[in-house]
C-alpha cells in the first residue's frame, strides 16, 4: 500500500481555509515560520504513538497443500475414507477391494509395482517406511529393492491381512510427505473408481486460513507479510502469509482480479482447535507499521503556499500562533505522522473545530 502523503493536501487546504485567514502563508522564502494573526478554533496536542496501515477481509480456516489422491487401478470402494481423519504413517486411507491402501511417508509418487530387481528411489522411501513400522530386521536401506526387501514386505503384508507377495502393486500405498488430513471423501463406499477418479481429497495436518484480496492490494499478498486473525470463537491469532492458494477443485472460479492467499498460524495447529470452520474468520493485513513516531490529525496539517509548497502545522504558544514547516510522513486511522524543528509530544497545534 503506497503512503498516502500527497492525498492529503486537498484536505489540509480544506482545514486551512476555515482556520479565518489565519494560515495565508507563503511571503519572505516561504519557510513556514512566522506568527500567525489570529489564533485557530481550536487546538490538539501533538502525541506519540504507533501507526499501522492495514486492511481487514473475511476469512475462512482451512487447510493447507489441498490435493486429490486418486486410484491408479481399477476396484470398488470398500471402505471409504473417513473425512476430518486424521492418517499417519502405516494407516490405511482407504480400501479398495477389501485391501487397504496404506499411507506412507516420501515425496515420490508410487508410480509403479516394486519387486525383487528394482531400483530406483521409491525402493529407497519404501525401504525407510519399513524400517519406521518396526520391518527393518535385516534390512539394509539403499535404493535396491533385494531379498531382505521381500522378507520385509511380506512380513508386513501378513500384519495387513494381505497375500504376502514380497511384491508392492499399484494402488497398495500413496506416498504423501507427512501425515494427512482427509479433508473430502471424493468416492463413496461401493463406487467403482479407476485411475481418473478422486478417491479423497487429502491436505496438510496444518491449519491456515484463506482470504481473498483484490489485485490492487497484491502487495499484501507477498510470503511474510503479517497478519492477525480475529478466528470465530473471538480469539487473536497472529500469523504471516504462507503464499497464494490455487483454486480448489469443483470450487466456482473466483475473478482474475481476486487473489486468494493462505495464512499459516504462529500457534499451529493449537491456534485453530476448536474452532467452528463454518464460520468467518476476519483477518487484518498491516502492510507498514511505524513505531514511536510523532502524530496529529490529518486536519491539523496545513498546506504551505508558494513555490516551495509543503505542509506545516500552527502552532500554538499561549496567546499567540506561528506556523512550522514539517515533514508528513504515513497516515493511517486518521492521523498523519510528522517531523519538523520545534515539533515535539505536548505541542499544541490548531485544528478545526468539530
């Protein structure tokens, strides 16, 4: 959000010209300095404060990495996934003709049956998922799936109440980088799904929340910039953007003027527990903050005539007036930051009446 100096002159000449003639400055250089010839309707202290520009939104918890997980063969659901479970490593997600598809941890996909012969670095993951269930006796971890990767997997599959093969086939494990949240059940309990079908959506354990700002305030949008979230309960959380969010799947297409951004919470997940997902969630955007800087009303600054132009503030010294210069800095909730020689907090200055 650009600072908003220059949009306050028309305003400060608005304010200046019902302070009765008495801020007509702009002979002699043009300085600023000089005593006023009559006294303002009113005056203000100067103070000392913080100043935020920021823009609130509604908002909604969610969670983050939404993807689809589909079936690579063909077979009936029959058992279907548990929508808001929570599935960790060695759990099934689902079954698909009385198998489970069990959820291990690696961030390649299975993309094909793995047996005695294969190499590649899907043997490596699976090997280490193995070891992680308490398969690993006599197992060395390399990306060569041998015999003791066969004795292995045929122990686990007998704990699966699986045919002990030694082999993995298509469709018998998803590979996700950590444990999920079932966030949809895409295919019910007797659905026929193949490889184009979404069995379940899955995401992230991690809550976040989403937004949607427009284009013009995309600089709110960039990975870091804070934020607090008033979440429905009532309670703040502090939090920074995460990134932007694509559309999710089915989801009606928002505008390309609309950029909708995802917010990770400092707390984690505790930061969303027990809160009522159905209900908006308002989230404040700062994108500049000055601290312990000096401030008035926006009303009280006064544009300077003359080629040198600029602001200044009157101010006011017992029964009498002079006019500063000073240097407007970011406005926000109504005040405007200043600085200038003899500007200190306590400094009366005129305003308006209200």
């Amino acid at each position: 959000m650009a600072r908003k100096v220059l949009l306050i002159g028309g305003a400060a000449v608005a304010v200046a010209a019902t302070v009765a003639g008495a801020v007509a400055y702009g002979g002699r250089g043009d300085d600023g300095g000089g005593a006023a010839s009559a006294l303002p309707p009113d005056t203000v202290a100067v103070a000392r404060t913080d100043l935020e520009q920021a823009k609130t939104v509604d908002g909604r918890i969610d969670f983050a990495q939404r993807r689809p997980v589909k079936a690579p063969v063909e077979g009936t659901v029959t058992v279907a996934a548990e929508e808001g479970a929570t599935v960790r490593q060695g759990q099934a997600l689902y079954e698909l003709d009385d198998k489970p598809v069990t959820l291990l941890y690696g961030p390649v996909p299975a993309f094909r049956e793995m047996k005695p012969g294969d190499r590649g670095s899907d043997v490596l993951q699976l090997e280490r998922n193995l070891v992680a269930l308490g398969y690993g006796a006599g197992l060395y971890v390399d990306p060569r799936y041998d015999a003791a990767t066969a004795a292995a997997v045929k122990r686990w599959q007998e704990d699966l109440n699986r045919t002990p093969s030694g082999r993995v086939g298509r469709g018998d494990v998803v590979f996700q980088p950590e444990e999920v949240t079932v966030v949809r059940a895409d295919a019910a309990l007797a659905d026929q799904v193949g490889p184009d079908a979404a069995v379940l959506t899955v995401a992230s354990t991690r809550p976040v929340v989403r937004a949607e700002l427009d284009q013009a305030d995309g600089a709110l949008a960039a990975p870091g910039t804070r934020v607090e979230v008033t979440l429905p309960s009532g309670k703040k959380a502090a939090g920074k953007v995460g990134g932007t969010a694509r559309p999710e799947d089915g989801a009606e297409p928002v505008g390309q003027d609309v950029i909708t951004v995802e917010i990770v919470l400092d707390g984690g997940a505790a930061a969303a527990r027990g809160e009522d997902t159905g209900v908006s969630a308002s989230v404040r955007f700062v994108s500049e903050r000055r601290e312990d800087v000096l401030v008035v009303p926006v009303e009280a600054i006064v544009a300077l005539r003359g080629t040198n132009g600029g602001y200044g503030l009157q101010v006011v010294e017992g029964s009498t007036s002079r006019m500063v210069r000073v240097t407007a800095g970011m406005t926000a909730d109504g005040l405007i930051e200043v600085s200038g020689a003899g500007i200190a907090a306590g400094t009366k200055v005129g305003v308006a009446r209200s």
